[in-house]
C-alpha cells in the first residue's frame, strides 16, 4: 500500500473501520506529544502521526512504528483521544497488507507458526522447569500463565524459576499451563496484526475454559492486560506483585534474611502502572524486606518513564542515543541504588541490555521482584 496512492478519505475510513474512531476529537493541541517520552530523544511525534492519519499523505510510514503504547498521552489528552487504539488501527492497515518492518517480522511469524515471539520450541515451553513443577490441573487455586518471555528468554528463565519457587512455598496450589498455551498476543495487536490476535486468543481461552481456570496469575503485567482487557473470559486474573504482596502480609511468606542495607530502586512498568493501576503492591513487597532500603528515582507511579519494550517495541532496533531504557537506567544510577526492581519481563530485557551496554554491570543490577524476594527467603 502508497500512502501517496491513498485518498484522504480512503485512509481515514480505514482507520475508522479499524477501531480508531477517536482521532477525529484531536484537536492538534499537542499535548501528547509534550509528553511523549520519545520527544527528547526522536523526531517521533504522536501529534504529526495523528495529524498525518487525518489528512492521509506521505510520511506516516515514518512515525507509526515509534509509539510504544505506554498510556503517557492517553491519560493527558484534554479531548479523551484513544491514542493507542488509533496508532494500533494505523499499524493494522500496514501489518493487513504485508507491509510490516523488516526487524518485526520475525517475531510475528514466531508467533504465527509457534504460538510465542522467541522461536521456541512449542514442544519446550515449559523446559525451563525441568519437570518440577505441576500442571494446572481443575480444582486447583491458580493457573500460573507463565509468559513466553520467561519460558525461552535466556535471562527471565530466572524469573520464571524464583516465582514457581515462592509459589512451591506458599501452601497454594497451582500449575502450569500445557505447551499448547500460546502468547497471550499483546505485542502482535500493538503492531496491527488483529487476526492473528483473534486466532491466539481464541486459542488460550479455550484453554481457560477446558482446564476450568478460576484465577488466572500473570508474571507479565502485558498478559495481566490484555487478559483483562481484551480477552473477557470469566477467570479473575491477577499479577504476580499482588499475590505476593498478600502472601507476604499473612505471612505464607517469610522473608527474613537480612539483605544489609542493600539500597534498590523500584521501576513502574507501564502495563502493571499506567495500564493496570498497580502502583503500592510492588513497594510494599520492597518495604517487607529485611534490610532492603527502597530509594525513588525522580519520575515515579503514573510519571513513570516507559523502558521501551511495550508496542512491540523489544523487538524493533533504536539506535544508540534513542533507548529510553538508557535514560532509566541512568535515572535508577543517580539514586545510588545497586539494584533495579521491575516486575515485568520485557523492562527486565530492555533495562539489562541497557545496563550492559552502558557498561554499568558493575554499579547496577537489574531483578524482578520475586528474584529479590526469593533471595530473602531462608532455606
Ligand atoms: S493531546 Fe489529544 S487533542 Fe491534543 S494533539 Fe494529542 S491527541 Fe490531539
Ligand atoms: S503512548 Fe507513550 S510512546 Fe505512544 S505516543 Fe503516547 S506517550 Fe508516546
């Protein structure tokens, strides 16, 4: 598809029919763009790309893969505009024809082909337990939708391991899903693939429905989202931090050890944030560790920084100077902090490889939250 080739009135119905409806109250006041936190660091702007899908011309092609749908915008806009349902129903149209970034198209086919963005084996989804660790079976408490990120990503396998660990000691029950869980599809309808998206999610919910799933727990604030969101299945679904918190105030899990003063930051995903409203549980969590001191950067909660792994956004190549998750860690450094707290496995990706290559390895670690308190458990 030419946008050049494309009638103002052939793409703005497009983008109507494809869900975003709400770009015609945007009165180009710019807001979201003074907000945007890409403004400091791209050309990026989200009230060009709006103003662009309005009058339909050359240059769209530019800006409408720079979004990572973090909601900073979203919650500032004077005329209630669904930003990230006009820049997903922009995407649509392109990723509908084909027409996809070449650094995007591998992990939509993974996700096509194999159910996950990373590759992996279908058969070798739950691998990184090596059998430890029950499948969900009906009756039981949860079902522990461990995302593909922390089944096959190297580094969240880590992640993955410490929270089947605390949940092995909670006295819950709880299991696994079968390697024929897929991805819960998030990033693919960010990039503007909805049938595909339809397809996983029918997919999983038949899942849901056939293991008799009540409560459904997600270590991906993206899966906690998008279930919640966009799936409406009858299951309660709940995050890992919010679990945790509870089952550390009625004491099902003991933290004791002693971390000695060590000093850590905490850093709000947007999708457990901005996108779900979890903004205490994390830092409770923090607070209850012995010895832990908690230390906040500048822009904290609903200001929070975005890592730049929403939207598809883990799997599109930034060049050096252009990585928000650079400015985050370099925020979490000036706290003195020697730990980074997230809790969500695309910030754990971004920040990592920013702490690498800002060669902080050596001031700076990066955990999720139930690393941190699997360390203060003792046995
Ligand atoms: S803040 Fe809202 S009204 Fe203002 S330019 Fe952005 S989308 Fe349009
Ligand atoms: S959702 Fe976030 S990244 Fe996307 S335009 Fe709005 S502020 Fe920028």
């Amino acid at each position: 598809m030419s946008t050049a080739l494309t009638p103002y009135l052939e793409m703005s119905q497009a983008i109507a029919e494809a869900g975003g409806e709400a770009f015609r109250k945007c009165y180009q006041c710019g807001t979201c763009t003074g907000t945007c936190p890409w403004s400091p660091v791209t050309e990026f702007s989200i009230r060009k790309l709006i103003r662009l899908s309005q009058f339909g011309y050359d240059g769209i092609e530019d800006l409408m893969w720079g979004c990572t749908t973090c909601k900073f915008c979203v919650d500032r806009c004077p005329r209630g505009v669904e930003i990230i349902d006009l820049v997903k129903s922009i995407r649509n149209m392109y990723a509908g024809g084909g027409l996809l970034p070449t650094s995007l198209r591998s992990f939509v086919g993974s996700l096509a082909s194999r159910g996950n963005p990373w590759s992996g084996d279908v058969e070798k989804r739950n691998d990184w337990g090596k059998g430890k660790y029950p499948l969900f079976a009906e009756g039981m408490d949860y079902l522990y939708w461990t995302c593909c990120t922390v089944c096959y990503d190297p580094r969240n396998v880590l992640v993955a391991k410490a929270s089947a660990e605390i949940l092995n000691r909670s006295g819950l029950s709880w299991g696994l899903p079968g390697t024929d869980a897929q991805c819960c599809g998030e990033s693919v309808k960010k990039v503007g693939d909805f049938d595909l998206f339809e397809r996983i999610k029918g997919n999983n919910l038949g899942l849901f429905k056939a293991g008799g799933a009540r409560k459904i727990l997600t270590i991906s604030p993206h899966c906690l989202a998008t279930f919640k969101q966009e799936y409406g299945g009858d299951a309660e679904v709940v995050h890992f931090s919010e679990l945790l918190d509870d089952l550390i105030r009625s004491g099902k899990i003991q933290p004791k050890k002693d971390r000695g003063g060590l000093k850590v930051t905490y850093h709000d995903p947007c999708y457990l944030g901005r996108h779900s409203g979890i903004y205490d549980a994390p830092r409770d969590i923090l607070k209850a560790l012995p010895g832990v001191e908690l230390v906040e950067m500048d822009r904290i909660r609903e200001q929070s920084m975005c890592c730049g792994g929403g939207g598809g956004g883990l799997w599109m190549e930034r060049a050096k100077g252009e990585r928000l998750s650079d400015l985050r860690v370099e925020e979490a450094l000036a706290t003195g902090a020697t730990v980074l707290a997230t809790s969500c496995p695309y910030c754990i990706a971004m920040l990592e490889d920013s702490v690498r290559t800002l060669n902080a390895d050596d001031r700076i670690q990066v955990k999720d939250l139930t690393e941190l308190v699997y360390e203060s458990l003792e046995g």
